[in-house]
C-alpha cells in the first residue's frame, strides 16, 4: 500500500490508524492527519508519528486512500476544500453518516468512492462496519477491507440504502446493549449487590455471552439455541424470561430498529 490520509483526527480516525499501524499496513510516515485542532494533531504525531497538519489540501493530495472522517455537517465544505487537491483515482472513503455517495461523486468526480458505517466498538478494535462500494476497483475494495478489518469485523452491502438497516443493526446497535446493561446494574443494586460487584458481574456476563455466541456461530448454533440451553423449565432464567415476553421485548427490539433504520433515511442527504 501507499500512503494513506485522514482529515478528521477524531476518536474514529485514532482508532483506525492505531489498527493500520499494529496490523502493519502503514508506517508512521506513510500516514497524513489533518485536523482544525493543533492539539490533537501534536497529540497524534507524538502517539504515532504520524504526519499531522492542519492542511485538509496536504493530507488530500499526497494519499492514496483518503478517509473522510469529519462530521456530516462539515463534509460538504470539507469536500469543495480538496476538491482540485485530490488526484485521479485516489481511493475516498467516507465514514460520514448519511452522506451519500452521489454528494461526494458530484464534488470528486475522479476518485474512486467507497462508503463505510463503522461503529464506535472500532476503539477497542472489535468493531462492526460495512462496506458500500460505489464503483471503486476490487484492488480498491480490498485495502479498504484490511484498513476496516484491523479494527474488527467487516461486511459488504450491494446496495447504498441497506446502510440505512446497517446504521440501525450495528451503528447505533452499541447503545442498546449499554441501555441493558444499565438498566441490569441498576436492578443488580436493588437487589442488594454492591455497586462494585454488580458491574463485575454485568460486564463479564455481556462480554460471556458475545464470546459464546460467536463460538456458537462458528457451528452454525444460532443465539435462540444457547438461549434454550441455559434455560431450564420453570428454573430462574425461564422466570426472567416470562416478563420479557409479557412485555412484548421481541416486538419492542423490532420497532426500536425500524425507528432507527427511519432516522437514517430522514437524515441522509
């Protein structure tokens, strides 16, 4: 690979080029940063040495593969300020949630366009993202796999409006799981745990029960399976499990994702 930009130098972009580096995609001088804040650039080239100016045009025009990694609201200025920087060809990825592909080919229109819904699990390095090619070669398709791939999982969609669905499963799909796990330490300490005690417990259950599950997935058992086999007839889990389902929980996850998935189309542009 050559060299890669980033203008955005956000907690996403950190995390991204912190995988590239320890997966041995780049090195330190083969990665440029652009950022408004002198603070955060000083702080990226001290951590990582990278290359780290407040020129969007510098980072734009010396890359291969440029990551889009600025807010919504700022892409379409961000986009007309490299827009005689960028060179042909160069590979242009946009995390920028709802951003379509058309407003960035109107601006770039010789650049080869991918689009990504990351999600915030990416700073832990096990993050879900997926992948929207629009017309961008296979050679381009896979470097931007192994770029998203040292940060977690990676999935390809066929079509640019399924990252509406996307958004709603995995984007936002971090914050469901944290609202549980909430809502369960809270019940924890009414129960009598101590505070300390009762986020032991939930969080190395929540990380238990992902590993089991990804193991599980691997022998084609799906989560309904394990969640029969740790539930024993008229036992504790079958008690809990009853008020889920006399409060309709299934009907309520599907909704809650349809609410998401019908944001992301109001809010794409």
């Amino acid at each position: 690979m050559n060299k890669i930009g980033f203008i955005g130098g956000g907690n996403m972009a950190e995390a991204l080029l912190k995988g590239i580096l320890e997966a041995g995609l780049y090195h330190p001088e083969q990665i440029w940063v652009s950022d408004i804040c002198i603070e955060r650039l000083d702080f990226l080239r001290r951590t990582y040495g990278v290359r780290a100016s407040g020129d969007n045009r510098a980072a734009a025009g010396n890359v291969g593969m440029l990551i889009l990694s600025v807010k919504p609201q700022q892409m379409a200025s961000v986009l007309a300020e490299i827009a005689t920087a960028v060179k042909d060809g160069t590979i242009v990825v946009s995390i920028a949630a709802g951003i379509r592909t058309s407003k960035i080919r109107a601006i770039l229109p010789n650049v080869q366009i991918i689009r990504v819904m990351p999600n915030m699990a990416v700073m832990a390095a096990a993050g879900a993202s997926a992948l929207y090619n629009a017309g961008a070669s296979q050679e381009a398709m896979e470097e931007v796999l192994a770029v998203f791939n040292s940060v977690g999982k990676t999935v390809v969609v066929d079509q640019e409006d399924l990252l509406d669905a996307v958004t709603a499963v995995s984007g936002s799909g971090p914050a469901y799981f944290f609202l549980l796990m909430e809502e369960m330490l809270k019940a924890a300490v009414s129960l009598g745990l101590t505070g300390q005690i009762a986020r032991i417990l939930v969080l190395q259950t929540a990380k238990g029960a992902a590993l089991l599950a990804e193991q599980a997935a691997a022998h084609n058992e799906t989560p309904d399976i394990l969640r029969k086999k740790v539930t024993s007839p008229g036992g504790t889990t079958a008690a809990a499990l009853e008020v889920f389902e006399a409060y309709s929980f299934g009907e309520m996850v599907q909704e809650a994702l349809e609410a998401a998935a019908r944001r992301s189309k109001e809010l794409s542009v």
